[in-house]
C-alpha cells in the first residue's frame, strides 16, 4: 500500500504546495536522514520538502487504488 501525508503548511513553497492536500509520500532515505520527505508535488515533479509541512495520512487499499488510477 502506498503512503501518504496531508500538507499542514505551505509556508516557503505556496507555488509547489497546497495546504490540506494529500500527497503520495515517495521512498527517499536520504531525505529522511535530514528530516525531509520526498513527495509529487504541485507541478507532477517529485521534490524534497521538510518533514514539518506534512502530516502522516493513512488511506485505505480501495482510497489508494482510485488515486492511482486517477493519476494514471
């Protein structure tokens, strides 16, 4: 199952982030190791942003198979 957080706050990166939004968290230790998530943003890029944006979200199989196939 794929994971997900909620942007909480958009403070610095208002053009790449919308406040109360799910995005699909993206595998990135690296990123992780400095306190930042890797995520598809606004423009359909993945990009790092700090960790303190987001919140942890867990969505059910059925909620993340329509996600993806509305992505797709």
């Amino acid at each position: 199952m794929e994971k997900y957080v909620i942007c909480l706050n958009n403070e610095g990166y208002a053009a790449s982030l919308e406040v109360r939004k799910l995005y699909e968290l993206l595998p990135d230790p690296k990123a992780e190791a400095m306190h930042c998530i890797r995520i598809v943003d606004e423009d359909g890029e993945d990009y790092v942003y700090p960790e303190k944006l987001f919140m942890p979200m867990e969505v059910s199989e059925s909620i993340s198979l329509a996600l993806h196939k509305r992505a797709a």
